[in-house]
C-alpha cells in the first residue's frame, strides 16, 4: 500500500508541527520547576508570562483533533 501525496504531505506537516513544537519547549527555561512553593501562583506565573508555549501546545492538539476527525470522517477509497 503506497503513500498518496495527501497522506505524505500530512505526515511531512505533522512531523514538522512535532519539530517545532518540541524545539520552542526545549528552547525555554521552566521556572516553575525550580521550588515546590506555592505551586498555584507559579503555574499561573508561567502560563501568563510565557503565553507563546501555551498557545503552541493549544494549537497543537487543536490540529491533532482535526486530523483525527479528518482520519476518522474521510471516505474509503472503492475498489
């Protein structure tokens, strides 16, 4: 079974989203791992001031659904 050209090119943008996703989250310093005091005021800390890694890892499983839905919801090829 071969590779269609719609199926490459998702697979090429997945692994490209996964690419990018884990170099902008190993790029950045997590403070919030430094002490275990008061654990509510530095996650809230972290996602305000470092919003773009939030907004990255929304984006992320916003396209891992669609295309779970587009896996899911697309036609079978006849025979």
């Amino acid at each position: 079974m071969g590779m269609n050209r719609n199926r490459a090119v998702g697979v090429t943008a997945v692994v490209l989203v996964l690419l990018i996703f884990s170099m902008l989250a190993v790029s950045y310093e997590f403070p919030m791992l430094d002490s275990a005091e008061s654990v509510e005021m530095e996650t809230t800390e972290f996602l305000w001031t470092y919003r773009l890694i939030d907004l990255i890892a929304q984006a992320f499983v916003l396209f891992a659904a669609a295309a779970c839905c587009v896996a899911i919801l697309r036609a079978e090829a006849k025979e």
